[in-house]
C-alpha cells in the first residue's frame, strides 16, 4: 500500500527542501499523511477546478508546483479562493503536496524540463539562484533566425503568445529560467548564450536585455513551468508502479490573447 508520506518522501528526495529558497513554502499544503493513495493527480496549481477535476477522477493526492498556501494565511473559508480549494480538498480527502523553488532547482525539475520541451542539448546549470542551482543553458539542434526562434519556442510550449527583444545573432545556444527569472539575465551572458527564455519580463529587463544585445523572450509563466508536471507523474510514477499518475487537463493558462 503506497501512502501520501511514501510519495511525500519520494518528491522530497527528488526536490530536497534544502534546494528552496528561505521564503518558501514547500511540502505537504493538506492531508493525511498515512492515506492510501492509487491515483495522484500532477497540476501547476491547486485550484478549485483541480480539486474538483481530482474528486471526479478518483485521486485521494494532489501534487502541483505553487504552493496553495503561500502568504499568510489567518483563516480557512469559503471568503478566499484558497479557503474554498482547502475545504474542498479536506472534505473530500484529498491530499495536497507542492514542491516549489526547490523544483525549480532540482535535477529533472523545471528548468531541466523547460530546457527539455525546447529539445535543447548539452544542458548545464545555468549557476544563478542563491544556492547556483536554478536555471539551465543549452544549445538548439541547428541555428535559428530570431523570429523564427520565437515561433518555435511558442509552438513547443504551447503559449497562447511570446513577447521578445531582438538580439545581436541568430540563435543557437540557449538559457531557460521558468517563471519571473529576469534577474537571471546577467548569468545567461555569463554563459554565452544567445537567446533567454524566462516568463514574466518586465519592459526595463526588455530594455536593457535589447541594449547588451541579448534576445530576450517571454513565453509566459504558465508554458514556461507546466512542464514539470509531467515531470512530477513521472517521478511518482517510475517510483511506484501501482499509482496511477496523470496530468490535469483542466488546469490551464488563465492568460488570454486576442
């Protein structure tokens, strides 16, 4: 009988918490540590419709990327979306394990499955991150023209749409940060890479990646990081054969583009 406290290790083993930064929130959000479970659901989110997806599917674990419970929390109720996800959840036995900046940084966790759904090759760590563990820099399969770069990075993550600056060459080598990893920007020079995929760019970093000569691409938060989930059923998946681990077709990017 696999328990949520099997998984909870084996996730733990995969993103030790020591990997996370000192602000976060990792680990186990809600549950029962000795619940059976035989189906997990993966999701970048907790959020009510993943719950209820959960509850419909028959998963007693939810495992996502953000923390359901990340800011204070001083009370549980139906006034917030994060009181309404947790009673859900606790109502009907639903587990809940998030594993946030340490997946980020961990080997095979976000960066590494970001830099692998853009089919890059040679991977290093890209050594930023207060630990130097968190992104990755790699090299594309052949040299790409920019807008078509863009193009590519947009259809292989399936973003609704990129935002990006032009830089001084075509592009070939390649660093990933997903999610807001802009302050990255000067370890990616570092590494001679071309091009920066990240999530979450504010216009100066845009400014100022186009004035070093750096093409700078937004591809989004939710398509830069929605690859660890399959990253996760996987994990939990090679570990415990008789789980039952699937990715949410419901959670999607709340981001629209017209």
């Amino acid at each position: 009988m696999t328990t949520v406290q099997d998984i909870l290790t084996c996730l733990e083993h995969f993103a030790p918490y020591d990997l996370a930064e000192g602000w976060d929130n990792c680990g186990l959000m809600a549950g029962d540590r000795g619940q059976p479970v035989t189906r997990v659901l993966c999701a970048l989110d907790v959020t009510e419709a993943v719950i209820q997806e959960a509850a419909a599917t028959g998963a007693q674990l939810v495992v996502a990327h953000h923390p359901l419970i990340f800011t204070s929390v001083h009370s549980v109720t139906d006034d917030t979306a994060t009181g309404r996800t947790l009673l859900q959840a606790i109502r009907r036995g639903i587990s809940i394990i998030c594993m946030h900046t340490n997946a980020d940084c961990a080997p095979g966790g976000v960066n590494d499955a970001l830099a692998g759904a853009l089919g890059l090759q040679d991977i290093e760590n890209l050594g930023a991150g207060g630990n130097g563990q968190l992104g990755r820099v790699g090299l594309l399969p052949a040299v790409m023209e920019i807008p078509a770069f863009a193009q590519y990075v947009k259809d292989s993550l399936h973003a609704g749409g990129v935002r990006y600056v032009c830089g001084k060459s075509a592009v070939r080598r390649v660093a990933v940060g997903g999610g807001a990893c802009g302050k990255m920007m000067d370890f990616a020079i570092a590494k001679g890479a071309d091009a920066f995929v990240i999530g979450d760019c504010s216009y100066d970093l845009m400014q100022r990646a186009e004035s070093l000569g750096l093409t700078l691409l937004d591809a989004g938060h939710f398509p830069t990081e929605n690859p660890v989930v399959k990253a996760f059923a996987n994990v939990i998946q090679t570990r415990f054969h008789e789980v039952e681990c699937f990715s949410s077709l419901r959670h999607k990017d709340c981001i629209h583009f017209v």
